[in-house]
C-alpha cells in the first residue's frame, strides 16, 4: 500500500534486506580462478607494502602469493633474493624449486636456483646441474649461458667455459644485445691487460662484436659498444667507422651523449696518426660546448703530441680555467711549461696549486722542480725539504730513488756539491742500478775535476746498463778530456753526438761544446770553432762565446793571445 505520505522506503537503499538469493551458477568462480584471485589479491598487499617499505608484510604477502599461484617465476626469483638478501639461501631455494615443480619450462628459475647454490651454499656441482637445466631449456637465453660460465670460471674450468662461448656464437640470435653480452664474456676470457689476445681469440671477438654491429643498424648504445671494443682491443683503427656512424646519424643517438663519441673518435685519430681529422671533431665539440674542459684537455694532448707545445699550452691553460678542481691538470699543465722553457709561468701555476691542495706532496714536489728549474735556487731547496717532510707523514712510498735524485740534482744546481752527492748517493743505495744516477753523479765530479776515478767507474756502470745512450757516452768522454786523454775523449763524444742525433733529430749544445774543447786540446783550432759556432747558434753561452773570440785571436795572429794585463 503506498505511503500516505510520499514515503517509499524502495527508493532508498534497503536497510533491512530479504533473505540472500542463490548465484546463478554460470557466475560462480572456479576454483582455480578462486585461486588466482586471491593471489592476485595477496600480491597487491606485497606490493603495498614494498611501496611502504615494509619488508616483513612484503615477504609474508609474496609467500601467500606464491603459495596460491608458484607458476609466477618473476616473483619467485624475487623472493629468493630477498630471501638470499636476509642470510636465508635455503628458504630461497624452497621457493624456487616449488616454482620449477609449478612451471618444469620456465628457464628463470634454474638460473637462479643455479646461483643460489654455486654462490651462497658453496654447492658449485648442484649449482651448475640447474644452470645446464635452465641452458636446456632456453638455448638463447644469455643469462643461462652466464651462469654456467660463472661456475665453470669458479672452479677453474677455464676450457669448458671457451667450449661454451664457441657454443653460444653458433646460435641464430637475433639480437643485438645477446651478441654484445656474448662479446663482454670473451673479453673477460681472452683479453690481457694489456689488451692482447691471441690470433684465433682476437678473430672470435671481433666476428661476435661486427654481429652485433649488423643486427643494431643505427642503434647508437650498441655501436658504441662496438667501438669501444675495438679500441680495448688495441685495433683503433677499426674502431673509428662505429664511432662515425653514430655522429653521421645524430637522431638515432638516444641517451648516448655525442660529445663523449666525439672525443673517442678524436682519441682513435690521435692514435692512428690522423691529427687533423682529431682536431676537427674536438672543435666541434667546443662549438657546441664551450664550456666543456675535457675537450680543451683532449686538445691539449693531441697538440703535445704534435711537439706544438704553444697550443698544447693553451688548451691546458683554458682547460685549468674551467676546472681546477683536479690536481693531476695542475702538474700536467706545470709540467709542459717547463718543457717550453716558462719557468716563471710553472712556480706560478704550481704555486696557487699548493694553496689549493695544502697536504699533496707530490704538489710540493712539483713546485721544488719548477722552482729548481727557474734558478730560484734557496726557495727550491726550501720545497724540496717540505715534499720530503710532508711525505714522510702522509705518502712514504713517494720517498724513492727518483724523488733524491731530483733532489740531488736541484741541490747540484744551487751549488750545494756536497749535499747534492749525499743525495745521489742515497738514491742509488735504494736503486744501485739506476743509470740515471750513476752518469748524474759521475758526471758531475768529472766536471768538476773530483773522485774521478770513482767518477769513472759511474759513468762505464750507466753505460753498461745503457751502452747507446747519447748522454752517458759524453760523459765518458768528458771523463777521458779531465783524464788527458783527448784522443780516447773525441772518439766518444763523436760518438755521442751520434747517438744524440739519432735519439733526438737534433744535436746537443753541451756535446757540441765539449767537442770542440777536444779539438783545441788536439791542436785543431779550426774544427774546434766549427764546433764552438755550431753549439753558440743552439743556446747562448758567455764561455763558449770567450772561446771563440780567443781562438779567432789565435787563428788571425798566428800566436797565442797575449794575456789581460793585470789589473791596477
């Protein structure tokens, strides 16, 4: 009977409903869809709890998902490592061998059960039971293949795991990425330190590599892998088409940054000796980054290389502008100034370095030698003496035959004879075969007309230790000139010159002098001015210019000079 009101309680929700009606039973779930609903439901709540970064709900909630539907291999996998993560290996091992009971042809569990046992339980024969299993299953899954040549690394089967790789390049992959993972794993295997391999091994690598080249077309991820590889591998050359394929293609280069293939290319042209090519890509990269100080480092090396040290020079000035904050730039930089001859311009650069890395000795250091180098002589022993105090604190290993001979010679340069002998002589007491420092040492008594048969038994030892170098033959013959022994004296110091010329293209002002002493001791005036010009036209010398003029004197007059009258 309709409400008198306006009332009908049917057209709200009904707060007292009737007796439940039966489901038609063509809406009722089956049991395995039950199943499955519930896990869907369980691993909501897991992901849930992930989110909340509530481990423990998370775990619980992904077992109950497990247990409900174990066909789910992903989560599997996932929960065995979390489970390997909580120092539970076993519990993981439970949860995927349900799962490969569930799903006996999914491969992912067998690799993971593989690791659990060769690397967690130290059950390496178990582990690669399963990693063979799961290669079985899926001969071109890469990761199979990965874990059994893990283990057959582990234990020392270094043959079965070439045997596999030579197995795994024969598949039909179609993926560049697989060849790629291929070619990693064969690096790992052939590839020396020093990037070598032998023949057979090189000829693998780069047919598994140009594979993965083909298959990527203008995939810029992988050709740069590809490039990089030939570079590793010590084939530049064959790097440098991967690398230009990638810029050619501008568009395709995804996340990889352009600049950084830029300055791979101009590095393999730096080495194959194309300077020009190199100098085009990096100014293209200042172009578009002018601000980038690697580009300017990179410029810098190629025009060292290129024995243009003003440009070099240039480029590690603007480079240090835009970063300073890495020390190595500082002494790269300090380093190519004394080269050119920019004393000053050194001790200044390393100066504000010292400032900037107070507790670097090799900073300290650095500043000695500069300091060595422009004849400001007490302030370089005084640096000296601070690189050797502070590295005695924080960097004894720096403390080496090396570091005392520099010393050494520095203290020579300050005329410091003694001190400078003392710390030779400590140089070789750490390093008694040292070249270097026997012909510095001896040398410099011979110079000096002192110890010269110790000075001698130096300099034979430096050359029997180097018998060609330039250096230590006139030293030998400067030994036999203080000796008075002129005619053994012109036939090394010819034969330095010789050498000098050949290590160096160019002739040694100091040689050239002394060999034009010889040739005067000899009587032979006119090829002792030869000489004498040749070394005045390489570097300005006040004794060898007096030289001259006496000689000049001699030759004009027919007698000897008169001498200076003496003085008031």
């Amino acid at each position: 009977m309709p409400s008198t009101s306006g009332y009908d309680p049917h057209d709200f929700a009904d707060a007292f409903p009737s007796a439940p009606h039966p489901v038609a039973p063509d809406l009722l779930l089956k049991k395995d869809d039950e199943r499955k609903a519930e896990a869907l439901a369980a691993f909501s709540q897991g992901l849930l709890a992930e989110d909340n970064a509530d481990q423990e709900k998370m775990i619980d909630a992904y077992k109950k998902t497990l247990a409900l539907d174990p066909t789910y291999a992903e989560l599997a996998v996932k929960l065995a490592y979390e489970l390997s993560r909580r120092n539970d290996p076993t519990g993981g091992v439970q949860i995927l061998k349900d799962t490969i009971k569930a799903a006996p042809k999914e491969a992912v569990p067998y690799i993971y059960l593989s690791q659990l046992y060769a690397k967690d339980l130290n059950k390496p024969d178990i582990g690669l039971k399963y990693a063979e299993q799961a290669l079985a299953l899926a001969p071109d899954n890469f990761a199979a293949y990965l874990a059994v040549y893990e283990i057959d690394m582990a234990t020392g089967q270094s043959k079965k795991a070439e045997q596999l790789l030579d197995r795994a390049a024969k598949s039909e992959h179609g993926d560049a990425k697989y060849w790629v993972q291929l070619g990693d794993l064969c690096t790992r295997l052939y590839l020396k330190e020093d990037g070598s391999s032998e023949p057979a091994q090189l000829q693998k690598m780069n047919a598994i590599y140009r594979k993965a080249a083909n298959l990527a077309k203008e995939d810029a991820t992988t050709l740069t892998k590809v490039g990089d590889y030939f570079v590793l591998s010590k084939q530049t050359k064959d790097a440098i088409p991967y690398y230009r394929q990638i810029l050619d293609n501008p568009q395709n280069a995804g996340d990889v940054p352009l600049n950084n293939v830029r300055d791979k290319l101009a590095r393999c042209y730096l080495v194959v000796g194309q300077r020009n090519d190199a100098v085009k890509y990096l100014e293209d990269i200042i172009k578009d980054s002018p601000l980038r100080f690697e580009t300017y480092e990179l410029l810098g090396e190629l025009y060292e290389a290129n024995d243009d040290l003003e440009k070099a020079l240039a480029n590690y000035e603007h480079s240090l502008l835009l970063d300073a904050s890495e020390p190595r730039n500082h002494l790269r930089l300090a380093e190519l100034l004394m080269r050119a001859k920019r004393y000053d311009r050194a001790v200044e650069i390393m100066q504000a370095a010292r400032k900037k890395f107070p507790d670097m000795p090799s900073i300290t250091l650095s500043l000695a030698l500069a300091l060595s180098q422009a004849k400001r002589h007490p302030e370089a022993m005084a640096a000296f003496s601070d690189a050797q105090a502070e590295a005695e604190v924080s960097r004894e290993e720096m403390l080496n035959a090396q570091f005392y001979l520099l010393y050494g010679e520095a203290a020579e340069q300050a005329g410091l004879i003694e001190k400078a002998a003392e710390l030779i002589k400590q140089s070789l007491e750490m390093e008694p075969n040292s070249a270097e420092a026997c012909n510095y040492l001896g040398y410099m008594w011979v110079d000096r007309g002192e110890h010269l048969d110790e000075a001698g038994d130096l300099i034979k030892k430096a050359l029997s230790l180097d018998p060609d170098k330039g250096e230590y033959l006139d030293s030998l013959g400067w030994y036999y000139f203080k000796k008075g022994e002129p005619e053994r004296a012109l036939t090394e110091l010819l034969r330095a010159q010789e050498s000098i010329l050949r290590e160096t293209k160019k002739d040694d002002a100091t040689v050239l002098e002394h060999i034009g002493d010889t040739y005067s001791k000899l009587g032979k005036t006119a090829e002792a001015l030869n000489y004498w010009q040749k070394s005045l036209t390489l570097e300005e010398n006040k004794k060898v210019s007096e030289k001259i003029e006496n000689a000049k004197q001699k030759v004009t007059s027919g007698t000897p000079p008169l001498p200076a009258p003496p003085k008031p």
